[in-house]
C-alpha cells in the first residue's frame, strides 16, 4: 500500500521556522526519525518512508503554497496513489495552537493550499491534519501573524505536537481514517 504525504509551506530560508511552515516541520521530523532524506524532484522534495509494509511518499512542494495542487497532482499520478491515500498537513488559524484536526473531506477553510489543491484536483475528499496555530494576531496583521516565526512556548510545546501528527500520518497509513479521526480529534494535547 501506497500513501502520499503532502506537508504544505514554503520554500526559502526566510519561511523556513515559521507557522504557515507546520506541514513541511512535521515531514522534516518524519524524515529525521525514519533515517531518511529527500531528493530534489519534480515540483518537490520527495522522501519515501516505510512503515509496517506500507509505502509513505512525504512531499514537500517547491511550488510554494499557493500553487501546492500542482506538486500534490503530479505525485498522485506519477506514484499512481489513489486520493484516498493522501493526507495533507496544513496549519489552521481558526484552531486553538496545537489543536490537531484531522478530516477526511471539507472545504479549504480559507486555506490557500488547501484551495489550489482543490482547485487542480476538482474535489475536496482528500483528508487532511490540520494544525492549530490560533488567531493570537491583531486585525489586518494575520499575514504576519501566519508567515511570523513560533513564540518562546509555542517553540517548547511543538516537539510533543509533532509527536503527535507523526502518530497521526502512521496511523492514517494502518488503521484508516476513521479510527485516526476517532483517535485524534478526542485527544486533548498535554505536552
């Protein structure tokens, strides 16, 4: 079994410890624990991690967030992974921080990444992790607030929140979506 793992951000040193980043920190931390490493590929980095006989594809899109539905199309079809196989990690300003949300379907939510995959693949079942990173930003600064970097305990807590999603990819890829959803959307984080 096949799965593609689509961590959304964007690129450049510059975005690189940021919340809108969340997606690719979970995949980097994936990577780091699987002993693994991308190669630079069509549209993205691309790691593939093996866990308990399933195949994981962990993409990191180059195209930068807002035209990710390019990377996420052409990896379905060049790993022919059915949609139903793919999880997209996404940060989500409506969530407290560090509420994790996992669905197997819904509408992007405002999200630009979630939009323009939608937008390329012409539907939304695709479930996805979304990431609490709050609303802690002033009227007319929330892109500041989204591409900022994390606060001082914010920073404390994301190791055991990223925990968490690497759970969460594991178990999405061995038990389904449904459990997953069961499992996770309950949980209460307590770092």
């Amino acid at each position: 079994m096949k799965y593609l793992i689509a961590g959304l951000g964007n690129i450049g040193k510059e975005y690189e410890n940021t919340r809108h980043n969340i997606g690719f920190k979970i995949l980097d931390a994936l990577a780091a624990a699987s002993n693994i490493v991308y190669s630079d590929s069509r549209y993205g980095f691309v790691a593939e991690m093996k866990y308990k006989t399933r195949t994981f594809i962990l993409l990191r899109p180059t195209t930068y967030m807002n035209l990710s539905g390019r990377a996420v199309n052409y990896w379905l079809k060049t790993e022919n992974i059915p949609i139903e196989n793919m999880l997209v990690l996404v940060d989500d300003i409506a969530l407290p921080f560090g509420t994790l949300r996992i669905k197997a379907k819904g509408s992007d939510g405002g999200h630009n990444g979630l939009r323009n995959i939608q937008d390329v693949l012409g539907r939304n079942d695709y479930a996805r992790l979304r990431f609490g990173i709050g609303d802690n930003f002033h009227k007319g600064t929330q892109i500041d607030y989204v591409l900022g970097q994390w606060s001082r305990d914010e920073e404390k807590e994301l190791p055991f929140l990223i925990d968490q999603c690497m759970d969460a990819v594991k178990n999405f890829g061995t038990i389904g979506i449904e459990r997953t959803m069961n499992i996770f959307n309950t949980k209460k984080p307590n770092p």
